[in-house]
C-alpha cells in the first residue's frame, strides 16, 4: 500500500472508528459479519488491506477481510450463457456474478464460529478466473469483513445478502472521483488514453457505479476517508 494512502487512513476519524468497532467486536462472545459495499474505484480492497493489517500486528486478533470477488463467473460459465458476449462486456455487473453461491457460503461463514473452518473463493486477476477454496476462514475468527459491491444490492439473486450481516459499512466516495481512479487504473494497466479509458468505464464500470449507489441508503453506516 502507498505510504501516503497509510498517512491519509491514520488522519481520517472515519477509518479510526472503524477500527474501533472492529476491535468491539473481538470482544464479543460471537462471530459479527461486517459488509463493506461501495462502488468501483472507492477503494474497498485498498481500505479492507489497511483494516486487517492494522490487527495482524495484533496477537491472536481474530479478523479477517475477504472479497466478494471470487464469486465472478468463471469466463467458462460466461461461455456457455445465452448472452456470452454481453456478458463478457458486462462482466462485473451484478448478474455476472454467483449471487446464490456467495448467499450460501456467508450462510455457511455465519453459523461455523467455533464448529467449522470455511473455505472461500478468490480472485486470480492474472487469469481472469476465480479460485475455489483459495482462502480458509478459521473456526475461531471473531471479526468476517466481507467487501465487494453488492452486497446490499436487492436483485439478481444478492437480496438475501443485507440480512446476513451484523452491520453494513458504505465506502462513500464522490462517483467521479471513483471514476476517475477507474480511468488512472485503465490508463496504467492498458496503455489507453484517458478517453479511451473512460468511454470503456462508461459502458461497464460507470453502470455498475449508479446501481451500487442507489444502495447507499441501506447501509448501517457511511464511510468517508
């Protein structure tokens, strides 16, 4: 992580309250499941990174930050939609995702402390493809931190999700600023011009963007850092 983003999470109130919760929760007799939600480019994986570093220092802390992310459809499932093409320029959007499979392992993840590891999907972003049972979420963590974008989304199948958590974080960042990270990223990661950059985001990421923000009014709470 940037040395300058560690400098703005230790002068943010926001991220200190959120640190303080979290350590609450340790101190409770059962698990507690915390959703963070916010939309592309706001900076989830980044804040979830900083979270779990800040108690991995900590002896015997009990936290751990998982991604949504491994719940994609594999490009061999986006194969073999009706709709593969769109679906692969869609990937990201709510539907591309295996709703009914992350509603079941948080299931799973809720009622295991002290009975059951659990294993989690990941991300492998070099392939493009999820990785099953990549992570193992131990019987005794107290603290699940689980970020992603639809969480507190209310169809294609996430409408379970909002009522298995304990609390519901909303990273609260301005669309364009989040956007214009996106475009910084594209710019880096494709060698595209900034316009090249955006007109991508606006047929995919910017979309996605406007529906995770018409679900910023189901959330606990609202981060801003």
């Amino acid at each position: 992580m940037p040395l300058e983003i560690n400098k703005h999470y230790k002068n943010s109130s926001d991220v200190q309250i959120a640190l303080d919760k979290i350590q609450a929760y340790t101190n409770k007799p059962n698990r507690t499941l915390i959703g963070l939600t916010g939309g592309p480019g706001s900076g989830k994986s980044t804040l979830a990174k900083h979270l779990l570093d800040h108690f991995t220092t900590q002896q015997n802390a009990h936290v751990i930050c998982l991604s949504m992310d491994g719940f994609h459809l594999s490009k061999a499932q986006l194969n073999a939609l009706p709709n593969a093409e769109e679906a692969f320029a869609r990937r990201g959007a709510p539907w591309t995702f295996d709703s009914l499979a992350f509603v079941e392992r948080v299931k799973k993840i809720k009622h295991a402390y002290q009975q059951n590891d659990i294993l989690w999907p990941s991300f492998d972003h070099a392939l493009g493809d999820p990785i099953e049972d990549d992570v193992k979420i131990n019987k005794d963590i107290k603290v699940v931190l689980i970020e992603g974008l639809y969480l507190l989304h209310q169809q294609d199948g996430w409408q379970e999700s909002q009522a298995l958590f304990d609390e519901h974080w909303f990273l609260d960042i301005p669309v364009d600023v989040a956007i214009e990270r996106l475009a910084k990223r594209h710019m880096a990661a494709w060698g595209f011009s900034h316009q090249q950059a955006m007109e991508r985001i606006q047929l995919n990421d910017g979309l996605n963007a406007k529906q995770v923000e018409s679900s910023k009014k189901q959330a606990d709470w609202l981060l801003r850092v």
